[in-house]
C-alpha cells in the first residue's frame, strides 16, 4: 500500500513498504532488502521493531546515484 504523507510542509512524500519498492522497481523482496541491509544503499524513514518504511523519492534518488556511480567506475 502506497500512502502519501502530507505534512506541513509542501512537498508531499510517498511513504513505501519493501513490498512496495519490490513492486515498484520490478525486483524481488530479497533484492531490496539486500539493499537494506547488506549494501546499506536505501534507509528508511522509519524503523520500529519490524515495521520498515521507505520514501520512496529518497530510494530513487540514492539508487540513481549508486547506478551512476558503478557506470563511471565501470569506464
């Protein structure tokens, strides 16, 4: 489930399960949370207990960064 968080301020954030990134990257659940855990790439924006949330703009941003990065790497 996709929700929007809507705060004070203007810009409006996506707030996603790992299901959710799975889904929306169109990658496995291990994948994402290899990520997570083991590449330490994407944080989330709330972790309590076993509830881990994401935003979603902030994964595609630090995912987009990372890609870029291998590719000059790469070269």
């Amino acid at each position: 489930m996709v929700k929007r968080d809507n705060s004070a301020s203007h810009s409006s954030s996506t707030i996603v399960t790992i299901d959710d990134l799975a889904a929306h990257f169109q990658v496995s659940r291990s994948t994402v949370k290899n990520w997570y855990h083991r590449d330490g790439v994407i944080r989330p924006c709330i972790a309590i207990g076993n509830v881990v949330r994401f935003d979603l703009a902030e994964c595609e941003q630090r995912l987009l960064a990372r890609s870029r990065k291998s590719h000059k790497s790469a070269e």
